[in-house]
C-alpha cells in the first residue's frame, strides 16, 4: 500500500519545473480522455502537502476544454524527457475556474525511466479555455475512428499516455513507451504488449475494474495530440511468444469509440531510444 502523499520538497520542485503534464479524467458523458496540460513552469504549484493548484486548461475544443468537474476524479503525470523522469498524482478535484483547477492527492509516487525515450520537448503554453492564442486558430478536429493518418502516428509511434479508472481508487494516468511500432493496429482496434514496469499494475487493475480507457499519442513532429475514448481489455499470451515482444505474456487490446486530434501542445526534436525498449517480435 503507498503511504499518504506528500507533496512538497522534491515532489513541489519537480512539478514547478514543468511546462508540461498529461491529465486523465472523464468528461460530462462519461467518456475517459487523456489530454495534454502545458503551462509556463509554475502552472503545476503545489499548495499544502496534498494539494496541487493546475492553473491552466485543456485545449479549447478538445476533450476537457473547460476543465475536469469538481468533485470528479483525475490523475495526472508530469514528464521530463531530457531526464527521463515522471511523477504521477492521483485524486479529486476540489476547486474549479475559469483558468485552472485544484486537485486533493490522494496517490503521489514517481516512477522509474524505463521506456522512457529521450528528447528535448518544448510545450506550446496554452490559454485558458475561451481565450484568444494560437492553438485555438487550428481547432479540434473529432471523428468516430482512426483515419489513415492517426493510424500512421500510432503505428510509427514510441509515445503513447494511458488512461484508465477504477470505480473505488480513481483516475490514474501513466506513460508507455517502446520502439516505434510496439502498438500494433488491427480489426478497427489496437494493442500493444505490457512491458515489465515497476510491478504495481495499476493499469491493469484499473482495467480489470472497469474497462472505460484513454490514449493520447503526442505527434512530436506537428505537435498535434491525438486522443482516442474507448474500451480495454487485458489478454493473455504465451510468455515470450509474438504477442508480448518476448516478455511478459500480456498484452492490452484497446476499441477506440470517439477520435479527436487537437492543435499543437509540445514539440520535440532529435530522440535518443530507451535502452530497455524491448525488441519487436515479427
């Protein structure tokens, strides 16, 4: 069982260094989404040693625009590529306005680098939701299902953010990298292999739970996010065989029920691979 968070110290400086996180949460119809949040350094203060004030909005247009509901649970992960560093913080929503909102922490725990790649990441800092600025000229562009060109992001990418729920812990996001093509598209849907991580399955269990699940797979080139509301389910495969890149023997099928791409948020420029990216099979 983790211990009570405890935001402040090293926690506090590291989310005040960020200009970037990514937020799960669901909107008003129930649908999960994982989005970006981009911000000056500073957008994420810690207040008190289990809250965090977010002052700053999801894209206009997109999912969440105008922040997740009081009351409604949220998880968040910041990331810092160039270190290959990530603190997630898990809880509810205490306060709400028009440029920010305040999460109460209920989780609070940092993560090892694996599959994390390497890349120096600049965020675009949004406005808040309604207010005038470049990503709103571009708009959110929303669909039913991937198109050819998400289908190409997700089959090149080595990024990708997941989102999932359980009914009694909460929201939690989490970050999943591999070599580009580790998520595989195919049958309207798409999956990928559960690498080794840091053994506490929360995703999994989240998944087990209530299988509602976001995705967000950043396109580093053209800064535009792509994020998909859908359904997972965990499968099991024979350990080391095709269906797990030779490690575990599990693997996420995920059914994408509503697509949007919104403008840029980050960019990024030269990549340096994880050493622990596992090799694709096939």
């Amino acid at each position: 069982m983790l211990a009570p968070p405890d935001l402040t110290g090293v926690p506090a400086f590291f989310l005040a260094q960020r200009d970037l996180a990514v937020l799960t949460a669901a909107d008003g119809d129930g649908l999960l989404w994982t989005v970006p949040l981009t911000g000056h350094p500073g957008f994420l203060h810690v207040v008190d040693e289990t809250t965090v004030d977010v002052l700053t909005l999801p894209a206009p247009g997109g999912p969440l625009a105008t922040g997740p509901a009081r009351g409604s649970a949220v998880g968040m992960i910041a990331v810092d590529f160039a270190l290959r560093r990530r603190f997630r913080v898990n809880g509810t929503v205490v306060a709400t306005g028009p440029t920010g909102f305040a999460v109460r922490a209920q989780q609070a725990f940092g993560n090892c680098p694996q599959y994390i790649q390497r890349r120096d990441v600049e965020a675009d800092p949004a406005p808040h939701a309604g207010a005038p600025g470049p990503r709103d000229a571009a708009g959110a562009a929303w669909r039913e299902e991937p198109d050819a060109d998400d289908v190409r992001l997700i089959s090149g990418a080595d990024t990708f953010f997941l989102g999932t729920v359980h009914p009694g812990s909460g929201a939690d996001a989490s970050h999943r990298g591999g070599a580009p093509g580790f998520v595989r598209v195919e049958d309207g849907g798409l999956w990928w292999p559960d690498y080794p991580g840091n053994n506490m399955f929360a995703s999994l269990g989240n998944i087990d739970a209530d299988p509602r699940a976001a995705l967000l797979f950043p396109d580093f080139a053209s800064g535009t996010m792509l994020q998909l509301s859908g359904r997972a389910a965990v499968e099991w495969t024979e350990p080391g065989g095709g269906g797990d890149d030779g490690v575990t023997g599990r693997r996420v099928r995920f059914t994408p029920e509503r697509v949007v791409r919104t403008p840029a948020a980050f960019r990024a420029g030269p990549v340096t691979p994880s050493p622990r990216n596992p090799r694709l099979a096939g």
